[in-house]
C-alpha cells in the first residue's frame, strides 16, 4: 500500500542546497518533507574542498557568496553544531604576468563591490606567506573567505531542519512529480518500506547534477552535465599555515583542516561523468603541490576521493520558478560553487515561498535562460537549448 504524507513543501535532494532550504522554511513554520535517495550530504556537499569563497566568482555568485558568509558566520550557533568553519583567509596565487594582470583587474572589480581583497607583489607574498615557493611573483588575498568540513555542514542542516518539524527521508528516491491544473500536487517517491507520495503544492527541486531525470518527468529538459572532480588527503602535519591556497597556473589547490591533515585538489583535467573512481593519473597531479608549497615534499596522500559537480552552459546555477508549473522551483547547477552558497540559496528559497519574493534579487540564475517554450500537438513543452536565451 502507499504511503501518504501531506506537507507544505517537498524537497528532493538532501545536498547542503536541500537542506539548508528546508532548514529556513521551517524556522518559517512551513511544514517541509525532504527526500534524499542516499543520505544527507552523501554526494558533492559532503564531498568537496570545503573552500567558503567570495573572491574569484562572477558577479551575481559574488553578491550571494558575500551575503551567505554574513550567514556562515553565524552559522554554528544557528544549528546548534561545531561545523569546523574558519575564516582563514584564501590565497590566489600567479606565476606569470597574465594571471597577475587577471588578479588585478579582478581584485579591482572586487574592492568596488565592497569585498576587501589585497593585491600582493611578490616581496609580500614571500613576507606574508613565507612557506610558498618563490616561483609565484604575486598574488590576490581575501582575509573574510574561509573553509568548514563538508562532512559536517550539510547534516548539521539536516538535524537542525529535523529539530524544528522537517521530515527527513533517506534511502528515498523521488520518481515522479504530479502536477493538477498546471500547479505541482505530488511528488512520487520509493522508499525502503515502499511507495511514498508526498502531496505538496511546492516542490524544491535540489538534486545536483541527477536533476535533469525528475525533471524529464515534467517535460523540463536542464542543460545539466556532471563533472567529476578528485581531491585527497595528506597524513597530519603540523599546522604551518591557515589559508586556502589555490594556483591556476599549477591547477592545484591545498587548504589545512582541523584535524591538521591538508586537503588537496586540482583544477582542471576534469571528466564529464558520473563515475567516482579516482582516475590513476590523479596521484602524480597531486604532485603538483610541492611546486607550491615546497615543504610538503615527502608528506604521504592517505586517500583520494571524488564527488560530482552539476554544471551549466554558463557556469552559473539554476535558481527559481518555472513558467508554466506552479509551485516547482529549482536550485540545481551549482558548479564547483554551491557549498559557499548553500545557506544564503536556502535562505532566498524559503523567503521566495513563504513572502513571495526572495530578498536578494536571483534574475540572473532564471531557469528560463535555459528554456523556449515549443507549441506541441497537444501541450506546451519546454527545451533546453545549450546557449542563453538573452
Ligand atoms: C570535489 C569537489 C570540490 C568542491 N569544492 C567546493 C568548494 O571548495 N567550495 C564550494 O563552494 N563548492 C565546492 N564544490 C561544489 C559544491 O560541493 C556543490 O556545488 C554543492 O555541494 C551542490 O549542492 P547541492 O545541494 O546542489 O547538490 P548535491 O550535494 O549534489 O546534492 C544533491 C542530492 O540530491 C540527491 N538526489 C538526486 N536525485 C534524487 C532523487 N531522484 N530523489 C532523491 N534524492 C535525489 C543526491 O543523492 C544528493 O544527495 C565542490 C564540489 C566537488 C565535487
């Protein structure tokens, strides 16, 4: 027989995006169903480097990212849970004058934004971060960006959101979403014990790069394609530095974590699959990060892991309602960005639904960029076309 829940918003996907929305909502006292296939933060919020960024990012990402660091900072006594969170500072460092000029120009964007950024020569560099190697002739600093522990943030979302009312599924997989009258009414769900639906007329679409299967069932095709992206970790050292340090010209990142392991990653070289086998080329680019921090040499990797980013034609996520479906709103494609962006997007999701407009304007990340409408026999469809519709 099937189970019924009713409830005033469905989730589906228990990412930090999910559960940081069915967090606000509740604190709204908005009754919240959230349906995660696996667990709580099981894929890439769980999974990724941890970096809480406002530098470096595109322009509307940046005014979210600076909003959602006014949250992070609050955010252990929000949910009640030590979440590892540091402003630590992050580093973006370049070898060659390119990148210099590319920090700059976009250090000055930055300043004017009102996000305090430092543009270092290398006579700084080497003052300020002497543990670097002297192959990097400058770099761009920003002392607000930090890191938390992945593991821990979106399951402390996810307690937090349980403790106040939110009805949280693991191990179950969302199949289908029904809609009445043009406005969402179910959603279908299977779960250990059986079927499930879930009657709610808003349903937060949050399910990461396996967005695109739920919402075929809607005739909604998103341009969506996954990215595998690898990290490792070292064996404990002793602390030498706090920051998040990343080089474009070496593709490789390292950030130090509380339990004095470094964590280490690597841009590019990236593959569009859902696999999560660790490509055996990865060990030796890991190697890249002596070049950076040369007294890393000798220290063990213990593991390597990897998670799947959802990425867009344009880089940026998919957030908002979808013309033609009432109630259905999406938060998906959050690149290699959302894990700095989760509380604030939580936040505007909840305030979209319960006040019928989010306080930070969120145009930018409409979904119908993505879409143009196609008269068929029979009904009105949408299609994804892989350039923006403006
Ligand atoms: C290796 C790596 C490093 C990264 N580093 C950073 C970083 O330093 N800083 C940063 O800001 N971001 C970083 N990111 C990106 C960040 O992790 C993601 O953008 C963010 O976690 C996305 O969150 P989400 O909630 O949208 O999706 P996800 O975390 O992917 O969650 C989606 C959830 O939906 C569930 N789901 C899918 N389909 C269904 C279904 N049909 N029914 C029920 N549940 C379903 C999945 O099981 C999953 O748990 C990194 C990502 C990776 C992989």
């Amino acid at each position: 027989m099937k189970r019924k829940i009713d409830a005033d918003v469905a989730i589906v996907g228990g990412g930090i995006v999910g559960c940081a929305a069915a967090y606000y909502l509740a604190k709204r006292d908005v009754s919240v169903v959230l349906i995660e296939r696996s667990v709580v933060g099981g894929e890439a919020s769980g999974r990724n480097a941890g970096g809480v960024r406002a530098q470096c990012r595109n322009r509307s990402e940046r005014l979210l990212a600076m909003a959602s660091i006014e949250l992070w900072k609050g955010l252990e006594t929000e949910l009640g849970f030590d979440v590892e969170y540091v402003q630590g500072g992050n580093i973006r460092l370049a070898t060659t004058e390119e990148r210099m000029d590319d920090l700059r120009s976009e250090g000055e964007e930055e300043l004017a934004a009102g996000l305090h950024v430092e543009v270092w020569g290398q006579d700084e560099v080497r003052r300020r971060a002497p543990y670097l190697s002297d192959i990097f002739i400058g770099a761009k600093y920003c002392a607000t960006d930090g890191v938390a522990n992945p593991l821990l943030v979106p399951r402390a979302f996810g307690w937090a959101a349980g403790r106040i009312g939110v009805q949280v599924l693991e191990h179950t997989e969302a199949l289908d979403v029904e809609v009445r009258g043009g406005r969402v009414a179910a959603v279908h769900a299977q779960c250990q014990e059986g079927e499930l639906v879930v009657e709610a007329p808003w349903l937060i679409h949050a399910a990461g790069p396996w967005s695109s299967e739920l919402s075929q069932t809607l005739d909604v095709d998103l341009p969506l394609h996954p990215l595998r992206v690898v990290l490792a970790v070292t064996q404990p050292v002793a602390p030498f530095f706090t920051e998040f340090l990343s080089s474009h010209d070496l593709k490789v990142y390292a950030r130090p974590a509380r339990s004095r392991n470094i964590h280490l990653g690597l841009h590019g070289d990236r593959d569009t699959t859902f696999d999560k086998r660790t490509p055996p080329e990865a060990l030796c680019q890991f190697q890249r990060v002596i070049e950076m921090v040369p007294c890393l040499r000798g220290i063990d990797i213990l593991r390597t892991w990897s998670g799947t980013l959802a990425v867009t034609p344009d880089g940026l996520p998919i957030i908002g309602t979808v013309d033609g479906i009432e109630g259905y709103v999406l938060a998906t494609g959050f690149s290699g960005h959302g894990f700095c962006l989760g509380p604030i997007v939580g936040r505007l999701l909840s305030e979209r639904i319960v006040d019928g407009r989010p306080s930070m304007p969120l145009d930018e990340f409409r979904p119908s960029r993505f879409q143009h409408r196609v008269e068929t026999s029979d009904s009105l469809a949408f299609c994804s076309t892989l350039r923006p519709s403006d």
